[in-house]
C-alpha cells in the first residue's frame, strides 16, 4: 500500500506568495521601528534608593 499526496499548482504559487508577503511585512516594519526609536548606548540608570 502507498501513499499518495497531491498538491496543487495554485497551493503552492499561494504559499510562495503568502512568505513573499510576510517577509516584506517583517522588512517594512522593522524599518519603520528601527528609524523611531533609538538606542541609547551609555550606563544603565542607578535603582531608586531603598527608604527604610
């Protein structure tokens, strides 16, 4: 007995389309987060003083 698995031309040009969607979603998103916020680069802030 074997097994037979059919996938359709039209499933997998829809796939390919959807990760090419995805990926260009991600890259514009990631621009558009890196460009509106910077990094601070420097010495983290020193905690708040305990208050007994």
């Amino acid at each position: 007995m074997g097994f037979e698995l059919v996938i359709s031309l039209p499933l997998i040009l829809f796939i390919l389309i959807l990760a090419l969607a995805c990926y260009l979603l991600g890259k514009y998103r990631g621009r558009k987060q890196s460009s509106s916020q910077p990094q601070q680069y420097g010495p983290p802030a020193p905690p708040p003083q305990a208050q007994p």
